[in-house]
C-alpha cells in the first residue's frame, strides 16, 4: 500500500497498558511516539521509519499540531480550549480537534478524556499501475439506467485526489448547465482567509472553472476518473456515468501520492480525522441545499487489532443514516497471499518473506504461546533465530527487540505484544524485520510458526508472502481477510469489483489483454474477507475491470510519455483544449458504480439508510456463483443490479404480478411531448408484440397489442397520466422483452 507513514510508523512503538506510564495508553500509537519523541533525539524516535518520516521530524521547529479524534465524557469542548485545541467539529462524545503535539500528555491525563486517535496520513489509493487497463464501453454487464432516475435532485459526493474540474462531462448533456457545486481542495496551499482547517474551498462554476484543478492535478488523476463514473454526462460519448443527472461535490484530499506537494511541517495536520471531515464537507453542503447524498470513497488502509480505527468508525457512523450514505473500496490485495491460519494440532505453517523495499511486516494473534522461527537460507549454511511469544510477554514493554549481521547486512528483528482490542483473552504480536537493502532477495528469509497446541492466525501488512524450493513446505497463505479501512467499517458499504471484459484496443490501435476474470466472477484482485473481527464484507459487488471514463487533461498535458496514456481510449477537443477518455481497473472503480446507483435510489426514496441498501442487495442483488450462500466474503450480497433495486425501493413488484425484472436490451422506451410513448427496437420484431403501461400502484394504464414488421412505434397515452409509470414490452425474444420506468411530464 502506497502510504506516507510506513506500517512501522503505526505498529512498532505499540506499548501494552500495563507497561505504560499514566495516561499514555489513551493515545494511538503514532500520538504516542510524538509524546515520548519530545524527549528523545530524532534518530531514536524514528528507528526503522522511512525517509520521509525522518524529514517530517528534522524539520520541526515550533509547535507542531496534529488533527486527531478525541472522545471526551463532559464538556469537551471547555477542556479543549483550555489546552489550546481548535474544536473542528463534534460527534456526541466524539471530537475532531486540531491539537497541539506539547499538550497531548496533558489531554490524555485528564480523567474525563477516553482515547485520542490520529492513525495513517493519507489513505493509499485503490489501484496500481498494472491494473489500469484499456477497453470499450463502460459498464458492460450493468443493466442501462431507467430514465426517470438519473441521480437529479441528489448530491453525488467523491473524495479522492487528481481532479480536472474542466472536463466536459462534468456539465450537463447539453453543455450548458456547469454540475460540480463545490471543491474542497484540502492540499491547496491558497488558504488566507480561508475558514477550513487546511486548503481551501472553491463555491462558484467561475472560482471552479478558472482554477481548472485540484493543486496535484498534475501528478494525478483517479479522482478525475472516479467522478466521472459516479456522475459523468458522458459529453456525448458512450461513457455517461450513472447518476448523471445529479449534483457534484468534491473533497480532494491528501494520500501518499499527493505528500510532497505538502509542507513537511503540515505532514501532521492530515491525518483520517481529517478524512473524516471531508466527508462531513460533503454532507454539510448536501443538507444546505435539502438535498439527499451518497459519497464514494476510493481510498484504504489495512485494519489494525489496536482499535486506533475505532473513533473513525463511530464518527462515520454519526455521519451516515437517512439520506446520507458512504459507499467504499474494498480493495485490491487478492491478487497475493494475506492471511494463514494454523490450527490447533498442526505442528507448524509458514511462508517465505519477500519485498521490493528494505523490510516486511505482518500480524499474528493466539491465546496460545507459540514459537516464531525466522530462518536466514545463506549458500554458507542457514542462520535460524527461535523466538517464543511467552518469553516476549515476559520482556519489558513487550517488545521484542534484536539485531543479527547476515552475509555483512544488519537486520532488525522487532516483535511487539498486546491485547486484541476485539477479544482481551487473545494476544496480538506485530512482527517487523528490516535490514540494509531489499529484503528477502539476496538472502531468501523463512517464518514459521510452531506449535502443536497453538491456534494462531497471520495476516500480512507490508511485503509478500512467497514459496522457495528451499522449504517446500512452507505454503501457508490465502488471498483473504484483506478487506480495508474505512470499507471495513460497520456503517460503510464496502465495494468489490467483477470482470467482464479481457481486452481492448487503445487510441494507438494497440489490443491488449487484460484477464481478471469473465461474466461477472469476481476479479481476482478483488479484496476478501472477513473483517479482522469477524464480519461479513465486501457488501456488494459491481464491474471493476476496464472501465472507461474521463482522463484528467492536465495530467495528460504535464506528462506526454506516461505510461498511463496508453490506456487512453480516444481524444476529442472542445474550446481548443484535448479532453479524453481512460480505462482504469480496481474496486476503486466499483464503488463511484455502486456510489451512482444508491444515487439513483435516493432519488426514489431521499430518506434511504444504509441498512436499508443492504436489505436491498439482499432481495436484488445477481448471484455469479449460485453454489454459495449469500451474503459471503468473496461477493457479499452479490453484484449490484440498479434496475430492480429501483423497482424494490418503488415496491412495484409487490403491486405487478408477474412483471418482469429486467430490462430489456435491444429496445428503447421514452416520452414525446407528454403525450405519446417511444418504443424503438434495434431489429424491427418478427412477430405481433405487446406493450403494457402500469403506475407504481399496480394499476394497468394501458394494454396495446402493435403489428410486427416496424423498428419505430408512438403509443398514445391516457391523457391523466403522469409521473413515474412501468412500461412492460413483451415479445418472442428475451433481449426485447422487460420493463422498464419511464417519467410521463404534463
């Protein structure tokens, strides 16, 4: 995962609360170290971090201050005052504060302050390159959107970073009418007089369009992308996004990608609290307008057994509810092995250790005392450390600290011990091995774990886990439990992704194939679970694999020879400026999919909870795999279907019998001038057909048989109809027969 912190700067200096000193155990690990880091030199605080932590400490110089989680019991916001914290925003006991690094002893030694959490920078994006693919139309395998519900009078919100504000298919159908409402561009270094917390906002389409892009617009461009497939007219191309009707709120937010364009000193101010209020920005605006909103997030982290996740969580809960819903990746980190399990009576399970960088990370947890054997497979002969977890819990701080030379290299070998915040009886041990150089290449690196009466469970954090004729027995590995944060949370629908198609031809007229799979399985990048405590996710599922939206122009403009423009499908120019269209793959991709589509139904029913959008995958969702039982961890409730969520949400077929669920494929159904009904068929119908009209209440408006031999037919309505009504057409051929919704205007 591409974060500017490494997981070294969140798991190594975890200390158990019964070694700590007073009041430091209401810290997360990262507040934490800056406390005891205040006393210390640099170099100690940061043993084994990365260059750009190392900077990030060089270069303070004055009070630094960190934007945090802070849940206190009374009246929090006195107390933090008091200690000179800016209140940013409250969520029952829960705060957002931007808080003085100097005063985070103070405020956890206070008996009414519960826990202060500020974990992760920027949360890594949910592709890579060798998953950004080339293909043809977008959203193959979706049904088409029905034309009463095209996301109008919802807000569609998306926080991600890379955004050229200027595309054309981020105005209306007709190009006239500008659809992004705001940005929150929280990197932007033009802040006077700003009244955020970082960056500053953009409130008019001339402050929006004169500005072109988000500050990083031209080092990146996913959120140009993801925007798009949310909410993308389409600018008259076939790529229209799926609610392209609706209302546009931007948060450009800051990740790993985006750091260097931050001052080091602000490093700290960025953090998931502030993640968190980008997503309060986004709602905030939509409740302004009394609009009904659904925000798609494309970004996540690993989970943690710390429970440093868990004040995001309870805020995001707070945030969401009736009408306001947050929709997020799963994740992509299937495609390698992330979790093994030894079970009680095996004798032992391990794997290879590898990198492309100079360490590996990864977590174990047991109520039982076990064995960790690490071994060096040198052409010299094999050097093998044995270290047991009974003897880490009995070291101070439990930490496991040791330092081999292997071959002229120096490793660090660092094991720390603590509670799993989701079940005290079971012990959590973080495991961090470092050396000069990349790990595991030159000096093939084992692990296992060994005892007979053990249970214990692995999961990986940084690294890979690899096979070597060296052991062949050490396999252990599966491609699960890997889900990220936030999508892990309880109040977030978590996004995996499908595959369709498996290749495609660029603007170059290159073909390229790309295979992750076909018919709607789930792409095998797709992330797994269950969540580290246990609950079902990926919710839903939707296409991930080549999907086609817009290109950021400025990213193109600043860099003619990436490598990314190769999945550029074509180019077109408008007021003299190059606009384009670009394939990407990932949950990253999914989610703006699933994020358009609850768009859709709160439209049909503005006051939709998230709990009611998982009643509805329940009851609607296509299952690929019919063999399992749903909802599971693989697909959750199954792959979204927007057609008949629609006729869910409407209870249409609850007052229908027997209409057909589907819509169908291969014939168009539209209003003309209030009074008359379109159909249309791509091949004139062979034989006589019929065309049945019914209100959302079950009552028939209209029987018609109609003559086969046309490609083009009118229907007069009834002249009270108005509204939403069902339109069944019924012929021989399953790709002409469906329903369908249409809006009769009079």
């Amino acid at each position: 995962m591409r974060i500017l912190f490494t997981v070294m700067m969140i798991w190594l200096f975890v200390l158990p609360h019964s070694a700590q000193r007073q009041g430091l155990y209401k810290l997360s690990p990262r507040l934490r170290e800056m406390v005891l880091a205040e006393g210390r030199a640099p170099h100690a605080a940061l043993h084994g971090a990365d260059d750009s932590s190392r900077r990030l400490f060089a270069d303070r110089g004055g009070e630094i201050h960190v934007c945090a989680f802070i849940k206190i019991s009374g009246d929090g916001s006195e107390l933090l005052a008091s200690h000179g914290c800016k209140e940013l925003a409250r969520f029952g006991q829960v705060y957002i504060a931007d808080i003085p690094v100097t005063r985070l002893r103070q405020l956890a030694d206070h008996h009414a302050v519960k826990c202060i959490e500020a974990n992760g920078h920027a949360s890594a994006l949910m592709d890579t390159t060798s998953l950004i693919v080339n293909a043809t139309p977008a959203h193959e395998g979706c049904r088409p959107l029905p034309q009463a519900f095209t996301g109008q009078g919802v807000v569609m919100g998306i926080m991600d970073i890379g955004f050229d504000l200027t595309h054309p298919t981020f105005f209306d159908a007709a190009h006239e009418q500008y659809r992004i409402k705001r940005l929150w561009d929280q990197i932007s270094p033009d802040t006077e007089g700003s009244p955020l917390y970082v960056g500053r906002d953009y409130q008019t389409q001339d402050e929006l369009l004169t500005l072109g892009r988000s500050y990083d617009g031209l080092i990146a461009n996913h959120g140009t992308h993801t925007l798009a497939t949310a909410g993308g007219s389409g600018a008259g191309s076939p790529y229209r996004g799926v609610a392209y009707e609706s209302d546009l709120c931007v948060v450009a937010n800051a990740t790993n990608e985006n750091a260097h364009l931050i001052p080091s000193s602000m490093h700290d101010r960025y953090t998931y609290a502030v993640d968190a209020l980008g997503f309060k920005y986004i709602f905030d605006y939509a409740d302004q307008v009394g609009k009904p909103c659904v925000i798609s997030f494309s970004e996540g982290s690993v989970q943690d057994f710390l429970g440093y996740d868990q004040l995001y969580y309870e805020v995001l809960d707070s945030l969401t509810g009736p009408g306001h819903i947050i929709v997020a990746s799963a994740g992509n980190a299937s495609l390698w092995n992330t979790y093994f399990h030894k079970a009680r009576g095996e004798e032992s399970a391990g794997t290879f250790l590898y990198s492309f960088t100079d360490h590996v990370s990864m977590v174990m947890k047991s109520r039982d005392d076990f064995d960790i054997k690490l071994v060096a497979y040198r052409s010299t002969g094999d050097t093998t450390m044995l270290i047991s977890t009974g003897d880490i819990l009995q070291l101070p701080d439990s930490q496991y600290v040791d330092t081999t030379k292997i071959d002229g290299r120096q490793y660090v070998f660092h094991i720390d011990a603590y509670p799993s915040c989701y079940d005290a009886e079971e012990m959590v041990y973080d495991a961090y091995f470092s050396m000069l150089g990349v790990f595991g290449a030159s000096v093939p690196v084992s692990i296992e774990i060994i005892g007979r009466e053990a249970d214990v469970e692995a999961y990986k954090l940084d690294g890979y886990w690899v096979t070597n004729d060296l052991n062949p027995h050490l396999v252990a590995g599966t491609p699960t439990h890997n889900i990220n944060s936030p999508s892990s949370a309880p109040a977030v629908i978590s996004v995996g992704a499908t595959s369709y198609r498996t290749g495609f031809t660029n603007h170059l007229g290159h073909y390229v194939s790309y295979d992750q799979g076909t018919g709607g399985q789930r792409g095998y990048y797709s992330s797994v679970g269950p969540t580290f405590d246990g609950r079902t996710k990926p919710d839903v599922m939707a296409p991930g694999t080549n999907i086609v939206a817009a290109a950021n122009s400025f990213f193109n403009e600043a860099n003619p020879t990436s490598s990314s423009m190769d999945s550029d499908i074509s180019y077109f120019e408008v007021d003299g400026r190059t606009y384009g269209w670009h394939s990407k793959a990932g949950t990253s991709m999914s989610s703006p999919i699933v994020g358009g589509a609850v768009a859709l139904w709160l439209q049909a029913k503005p006051d939709l909870t998230p709990d009611e959008v998982r009643a509805v995958f329940s009851r609607t969702c296509r299952h690929h795999d019919t063999s399992l039982t749903y909802p599971n961890n693989e697909y959750g409730y199954g792959e979204i279907d927007v057609y008949r969520g629609l006729l869910d949400i409407l209870e249409v077929t609850d007052h229908v019998p027997g209409l057909s669920l589907s819509q169908p494929q291969a014939v168009r159904v539209w209003p003309q001038s209030g009074r008359q009904l379109c159909v249309a068929f791509d091949e004139a119908p062979s034989q006589a057909f019929s065309v049945t009209v019914y209100s959302l209440s079950g009552q028939q408006l209209l029987s018609q048989t109609l003559p086969a031999g046309q490609a083009f037919y009118t229907i007069e309505m009834p002249l009270a109809t108005a509204g939403v009504v069902v339109v069944q057409v019924t012929t021989g051929r399953p790709s002409t027969t469906g329903s369908t919704l249409v809006r009769i205007n009079r």
